[in-house]
C-alpha cells in the first residue's frame, strides 16, 4: 500500500491505522473526476476476522 500510494501521490493515508478500519483518511467523500479516493475491502474471510483490500 505504500508503493501505491507513493506511485499515485498519495500523502494523506494513515499507515498506522487499519486501512480497512473505515477510519481516518483511508475513505473520502470528495469526488474527483475519473479517480476513486477510497480503499474498498472485502472482510468475509474466516468469519469476518481477515480482510483483504479489494479496490
């Protein structure tokens, strides 16, 4: 997540929190025109203890 990030000029994700938490920075309201600006995760793994990020 970090190369992506660096790779799209991404400053504002918070590493040290759980990307698939739904806190902090790592969702956005603002939209911008061809880009999504949010990490998407899929949490139905091992009854909902893993997830992995999706988009």
């Amino acid at each position: 997540m970090k190369e992506i990030a660096k790779k799209l000029g991404k400053k504002d994700w918070d590493f040290r929190i759980d990307p698939c938490s739904g806190e902090s920075n790592w969702t956005s309201s603002v939209q911008v025109s061809g880009f999504e600006n949010a990490v998407t995760c899929n949490c139905s793994f091992a009854n909902a203890t893993i997830c992995h990020i999706v988009s």
